[in-house]
C-alpha cells in the first residue's frame, strides 16, 4: 500500500471520527441540558397527583396512576442516566481514534513530496481556519464530557432540604432518662444447637466491657489487656464476647427485620390464615400508632416495639402484644450531634422507615437524621448517638441486626458506603468499615457460611460478606446497579442477591462466583426469600415468582395486579405475602402456585409482617393489628 493510500485512509478515519464525536457531543450536551432543568426526586406532575389524592383520599385509580406514574419517572431517570454514561465513553474512544488518526495523516504528509508553492495569505487563511475547527471540536468535546460526568452524578449532589426542626421540649418522664450500665461478668451461657438450621454455635461468658482476651482463664492477661485497651485498634484477632441470645432465642422470637438472622424464615407455628381487617374478623386488637413510620413489629416475649417520627420529634413505642396496651414511650431527644435542620425526605420513606432491633436486654433504633439509640426494656435510655446525616436522597431506610453484643449498621450513602459494629451496651464503635459501595436502601443479613457468621450487605455495585468480628470484607461480587433496595435472601450455603435495573443472582459466598443469574423477573423494594429449595421473588409492579434455588427454573408466577414492596416471609410452611393496598395472600410454599387465602386488612401497608404463635402484627399506615384467632 502507497503512502498516498495510507494518506487517504487515515483521512477519512480522522473524518468519521469527527464526524461521530460532534454528533455525540452535541446529543451528551442537549440530554445535559434536558436533565438539568428536570429534578429527579420532584415532579410537578406528580405532586399534582398527590395533592389530589389528598382531596380525594379514597381514589383507588389515583394512587395507582401516581405509583405508575413514579415508577415510569425513575426508569426514564436512570436510563438517561445510563444514555449519558455511555455516550461520555462513546466520545472518548471516539476522541481517541480522531487523534491518532490525525497523528497518523500529518506524519504520512510529511514524507510526501513537497506541494506546489501556494500564496502566502491563502496559507495562512488555511491555518487560521483549521486551528478554529479544531479549537471549537475541542471546546465542544471537553464540555460535553464535563456535561455526561455532570448528569451521571447527579442525585449525589442532591442537596438536603434545611427544613428548620420544630423545638422539643425537655424530657419529663424517667423513662428515658440517661442511666449508667452496670458492667460485670455474666454467668456463662449453653451451648445451643438449631437442629432445623443446622447451627451449632458455641456460646463464651460474657466478660466485663473494658476487657478482652483469648481466653476468660488467664486473669492477669486480661488486665493487661484492659489497660492497653486505648492503644489497642479496633480490629482484633481475639473471639467477640457473646450476649446472652442464641439462635434458639431468636426462632422463639422476631427480633429484627424479617425475623430470624433477617432471613425471612419464621419458626412459629399455628399462624392464621384468614382474617378481615375491616370487619373485624379474628383481629384480636388494633392500636393506632401515634407517629408515622414504615418499620415493622419487632417482637421479644410478650412486647413488640415499633417507631414513629415527623418533623417535630423521633419515638420509639413498646406495646404488649397480648392485649394492645401502650406500656412506654421512649424520645430520642437532646443527642448530642443532631441537625438542628432536618435531612429532607420523602413521603414513602419519611424519618422512621429502618425497622428496629432487640437482643432482649435492650431495643436500638435509628432515624433519619443519623440518631442511633438504646432503651432497655422498661423505656429507659442507655445510651444515644448520632452518626452523621446520611445523605440520601430519599431518607434513611437499612433496618438494624445485631449478634455476638454487636449492632451492625449499614450506612452507605451519597457520598460512601460504610458498615458500623457498635458495642450493644455503651453504644462504643467496636469496628467501622468502609465499603466500595455507593448509597442502598438495603438491610444487613446474618448467615452462617463454613462455620462462621458473616453480614452479607448489597448496594450498587457490590453483594459482599463482612466478618462480624472484625468487620474484614470476606468476599465480594459486582453485580449490581442502580437503587439497591432489596436485602439479599439465603439458604443452603447460596446468597441471593436482586435489584430492578440490576439483575437476580445466585451467588456462592465461599469463592465469590456466581451460580446463576436472570433478569426476567426483578425487584424493586421486597427481598428475596429462599428456603428448601426455593426462591421467591416480588416485583413492585405486582408479579410473585417462584424459582428452583438451585438451576433458577422458573416454576410459577402469579400478577396480583398491584404494588408489592413488602418482603415474602416463610411461616409454618406457608408464603406470606402482604400487597400495598393492605392485602395479605397466603400460598402454599410449594413448585405449584396454590392460593390458600386473601386477607383485607381494610387500610394500605406496606411493611412486613411479624410472627408469634398463633398470632401475625401487621403494621397498617395509621393503625397496628394483632391477627389471630
């Protein structure tokens, strides 16, 4: 090939390439252009909808225009998102073959014989315009690059609305007042083996907070320990004391979100299946809730604890949940590091949407505005803290667990992700861990994989395992995308991971690999639920999916035709399954679809449900039920 050939051919390279880059370029700087004058958490559209509602509270077809209306405003958003993301690589490479083909051109020209003698102001003319040309496809270039970088982020220079809090009274009532925690040895705790889960786990005495040690036999070890405690970092090789609960206690209980672990596997047995809210039918009692909050019941022996929030105070209700009685309020007030002006929120998920968590010594909460607290069982306050206001731009929604006399915190927000393990007694950091994760809406897990409890966390873009001792980052896989909602699901050694915009995965925690993946079927807010050999998933536009756990087949699904974000739970071998409008749907967990009941509960709900024997508490969006027999 001569070099005139060659001349040629890098010519009109370079010449497409332009060509592509300025069209490129000039769509990454309408779409920049498009996006910046629209708010990707407001519409005026659909606030519209939503002040109609308010006229007309009982419109059926109103609120599911406004669900729709939402759901298709957040898939046009995030796929702009993705159009831009993708154009700004588009253009590099594009910008790329330009320069290498224009490099390629003027070194081919410059070994050519030498050209005809031109005038010298036509030479010049010449120069001047291809220097223009190039000047202005630059100038063009660098900003739509800024413009797609700009557009990508987005929602993580959303600003936090300064909405001024309404002042708070001093508290009056001794229950929540600050006390001191008597620190001593606890006598030693059983070893307790779960048959049904397969769990054996060895559980050590309890040694006083300012110690640690390998052992509890060597005395002097441990006060050497204790007096290098301030030097000592938080990540140590030594076993985590264990509070007083097993995995017995927490079958007997619903001590977090999703019960058990926060598996969704319940334990009770003798749960009913037909029930009618409106009318009364085998609901035992119904409360209403004073404040708002999208939180489930938790539950330990015979009190169940659910919280509440708006813009003048954050509460923390405790209810027996025989007979519906209020026995105490808890405030969380006068912390030291709350906003004096509150994040902003939105109206489905507000200041109280985490669910909280218990370990039968105390109930921990956590709000909106980064307040995490801790009440005993008879209401009074053991210790308060703020952790910094998330910045999310929706609220804060991760639920809480704790294990091993650890809260664990999931904490991934705009501007990081990050896991907290703090002491369940001083409210200490006994470990913090940042993540390479961006914000979630998700809850941490407890799962025992190869003998050892791990916190399974997911967020865009990573499903990874966390040691719960040292808060290590055992394994991770990058699978995800977009809003992270859903908590993962887990049974049999497999970790179940599934976002809408994202993908469901099958994912094997001891190497990190993924067994199998679809994207059929994918939800936005409820949690995959897997247990002896299945898998359900529930979509926000209202299909239930059954799958095989193990190949992924899909076995049935059922379009109830409404919103479901509530999670699937598994309880005395039936599927749960709660609805938006407030319908419960019970079906046989089994490879065949069969309905066995629907529940009306007679107001919207769109929390998961907690267990006791022979009893369901159902959180209502003013009122909580107690549903039995």
């Amino acid at each position: 090939m001569s070099n005139q050939d060659k001349l040629k051919i890098s010519q009109n390279i370079a010449l497409i390439a332009g060509i592509f880059c300025t069209a490129v370029a000039m769509l990454l700087l309408l779409n920049f252009w498009q996006v910046s004058k629209t708010d990707p958490i407001e519409s005026a559209a659909l606030n519209a909808l939503v002040e109609r509602l308010n006229q007309e509270p009982n419109n059926e077809e109103l609120k599911v225009e406004i669900r729709n209306f939402d759901l298709l405003a957040r898939k046009a958003y995030f796929n702009s998102q993705w159009q831009v993301k993708t154009g700004a690589y588009l253009l590099l490479f594009g910008a790329i073959v330009l320069a290498f083909a224009l490099r390629i051109y003027y070194s081919l020209k410059s070994k050519i014989e030498k050209p005809d003698e031109k005038l010298e102001n036509e030479i010049a003319s010449r120069i001047l315009a291809q220097k223009g040309i190039i000047i202005v496809g630059a100038a063009v270039m660098i900003l739509a690059i800024l413009a797609s970088f700009a557009t990508v982020n987005h929602l993580k220079y959303y600003d936090s609305v300064n909405v001024v809090e309404t002042a708070q009274s001093a508290p009056t009532d001794e229950k929540i007042e600050v006390i001191e925690v008597e620190k001593g040895p606890q006598s030693e705790a059983e070893i307790t083996e779960s048959a049904e889960e397969g769990i054996t786990e060895g559980v050590q005495p309890n040694l006083p907070e300012e110690k640690t040690a390998e052992t509890a036999s060597d005395d002097a070890e441990i006060k050497q320990i204790a007096e290098t405690k301030e030097e000592a970092k938080p990540q140590v090789k030594v076993p985590a004391k264990i509070s007083g609960i097993t995995v017995s206690d927490l079958q007997k209980n619903h001590n977090s979100f999703r019960g058990p672990l926060g598996q969704g596997i319940i334990f009770h047995k003798n749960i009913p299946t037909k029930w009618d809210g409106a009318a009364g039918t085998n609901v035992l009692w119904k409360v209403t809730v004073p404040k708002k909050g999208f939180n489930s019941p938790l539950i330990w022996g015979d009190k169940l604890f659910v919280a509440g929030a708006d813009k003048a105070s954050r509460e923390v209700y405790c209810y027996n949940r025989n007979d519906g009685k209020l026995l105490w309020t808890g405030v969380a007030d006068n912390i030291p590091g709350t906003p004096a002006k509150l994040p902003n929120v939105t109206e489905d998920t507000g200041f109280s949407a985490p669910t909280l968590t218990t370990d039968g010594e105390r109930v921990f909460a956590i709000f909106a505005t980064g307040d995490v607290i801790a009440f005993d069982m008879d209401g009074k306050r053991v210790w308060a803290r703020n952790l910094g206001v998330p910045d999310n731009h929706y609220g804060h929604s991760s639920s809480l667990i704790t294990w091993a006399n650890k809260l664990f915190i999931q904490y991934d927000t705009n501007k990081g992700g990050k896991l907290f393990a703090l002491n369940n007694s001083t409210g200490e950091t006994v470990w913090e861990t940042v993540r390479a994760a961006k914000i979630s809406w998700a809850s941490p897990v407890l799962a025992e994989v190869e003998g050892k409890y791990q916190l399974i966390l997911t967020a865009d873009p990573i499903v990874a395992g966390y040691d719960v001792e040292t808060g290590k980052e055992l394994w991770n896989v990058d699978c995800m995308m977009g809003e992270v909602g859903p908590s993962v699901g887990f049974s049999n050694g497999v970790v179940f991971a599934a976002n809408e915009y994202a993908r469901l995965v099958a994912i094997n925690p001891k190497d990190a690999s993924i067994i199998w993946e679809s994207d059929e079927y994918l939800p936005e807010a409820a949690s995959p639920l897997a247990h002896n050999g299945l898998l359900m998933i529930a979509t926000s536009y209202g299909v239930l999916v059954c799958y095989d756990a193990k190949t992924g087949e899909q076995y049935w699904e059922h379009d109830v035709g409404t919103t479901l974000y509530a999670s699937p739970v598994f309880a005395d071998g039936k599927l749960f399954m709660m609805d938006n409008d407030g319908m419960m749907r019970i079906y046989e967990f089994a490879k065949e679809m069969k309905l066995i009941s629907e529940n009306d509960l007679g107001e919207s709900a769109g929390t998961t449900p907690a267990f006791a024997d022979g009893r369901i508490y159902i959180r209502g969006e003013k009122n909580l039920y107690c549903i039995g027999q």
